[in-house]
C-alpha cells in the first residue's frame, strides 16, 4: 500500500511539473520559448550591431523565457536576427574577418580568420573598424613613410623583398612602407639603416641567386638578372638552412 502510494505520488509531480511548463511555454511571448538555464544577458539588436565585440556577460543561467534561435531580442520583443539594423557603413552577413585601422596601418602580414559562419554586423568591403565606425579604409592613417596601397604589395623589409610565396606579399589593401624605406619590426625605416645580421651587409643590388649551403658547390648556371636590395652574406660566407651566415665548411654543422 505504501509503495502504491509513494508511486501515485511521483506521478502526480511529474504531471504537475509537465502541466507547470507547458503553461510557461504557453505565457512566453512569440518566438520565445521557456528555459531553466538561459542566459543572464540575452542577445539583443544592439549586441548584434555592435561592430567592437562581444560584451561580458557572467557566466550563470537564469530560468525564464527567451528568443528562439535566430531571434534576437528588440524593444522586449524577439525578431529575427537579420532584421536588426547595421551600423553606418556595415552589413549582416557571416563574420570573415573584420579588419580594423590598427591592423590595416599595423605593416604586418592579415591575420588568420576562423572558418566559421557568425551571423552579424561587419564593416563592409573596402571600409575598417575605427573607435565603433566603419570608414574607408584609404582614411586609415598610416605611419610615417608608409603609404596605403589599396591593391596591396610585397611589402619590404629589412631582409629584403619578400617573394610572392611569402606572408608579407598580399592583394590586402593597407599601409605599405614607401619606396626606399623597409620595416624594421613595425617601423618603417631607410633601408640604408636596417641592421643585418651577423656576416651579412646591406647592399642596394644584392644576386637574385644567392649561394647557400645546398648549392655552393655548384652554383646555379642560370640566374635572372636583377638587383635586390637588403641584407645579404658578405663574402666568403654562404645562407645557412636555419637562415645565418656561415662560412662554407661550417655548413654540416649548421644544417
């Protein structure tokens, strides 16, 4: 008797605990839907349009009523994300990799951009994050003797200039340094002034074909003909494949 009676019992809370959701779920607004753990900051149309990043938000869950996927919440009600209106100058689409003026003026190579599709507002083609507007990226300021290139280009460094299988040459629209000047860290500086290295010396019309620990021994027979400017081995010294300067009959050890 007591075991029927302790069961009618467990029945009769989860009756009342199905019937006490459902009326949630039938009080929450349209596309809302009950939750035991939401959110303590639920997303809204500002968050959506808010071109500099997430807000902080305590991590802990709240029971109550919230936006459906895909909603977002708007004047307390919840409307599709995609209605939310961008910011001057953005659109809504997937996040790619919204570049800023700090990284379009910051001479070094893009960042990597994750592969994922976050639905929000991002700065459109041709225009850069600055202080939580979009402006065009040609009004970027860039640094002392360095230009913006809005086609992009092999940006030159005081190791010379990089080929294009190299990260530092790019269709990116940004700051480049200005011809005769070379970045030196995130400076750009007269290439007469790049410090090289330890048996390297700076010239302005280095070999496009320089010997190095793989082929000192035979020199290759065919080599275009240009000078490039920057660091190179001084003589009696050969490139290393860690990068140094060493003198020929070092090169096993250095390998």
């Amino acid at each position: 008797m007591a075991k029927r009676s302790c069961l009618l019992f467990v029945l009769v809370v989860v009756l009342t605990t199905m019937l006490w959701i459902g009326k949630c779920d039938e009080e929450c607004g349209k596309n809302m839907e009950y939750s035991k753990c939401g959110s303590s900051c639920p997303m809204t149309c500002d968050d959506v349009a808010n071109l500099s990043g997430a807000k902080m938000c305590a991590a802990m869950c709240v029971p109550g009523c919230f936006c459906k996927t895909g909603f977002v919440l708007n004047d307390g009600k919840c409307i599709p994300k995609s209605n939310c209106h961008c910011p001057q100058n953005a659109e809504y689409r997937c996040l790619k990799c919204e570049r800023t003026c700090e990284e379009v003026t910051g001479m070094g190579p893009p960042k990597a951009c994750p592969k994922i599709c976050i639905l929000g507002c991002e700065c459109k083609q041709g225009y850069a994050l600055d202080s939580g507007k979009c402006i065009p990226q040609t009004k970027c300021r860039c640094q002392e003797n360095a230009e913006f290139m809005q086609n992009g280009t092999c940006q030159r460094t005081c190791e010379g200039v990089p080929n294009k299988s190299s990260g530092l040459c790019t269709k990116v629209a940004g700051c480049y340094c200005k011809q005769g000047y070379a970045l030196s860290g995130t400076k750009c500086i007269p290439q007469k002034e790049c410090r090289c290295k330890e048996n390297e010396k700076y010239s302005e019309c280095n070999t496009a074909c320089p010997l190095t620990c793989e082929n000192y021994r035979k020199p290759p027979k065919v080599c275009i003909q240009m000078c490039v400017k920057g660091c190179a081995c001084a003589g009696g010294y050969v490139k290393s494949a860690s990068g140094a300067c060493v003198r020929p009959e070092q090169c096993s050890r250095s390998s």
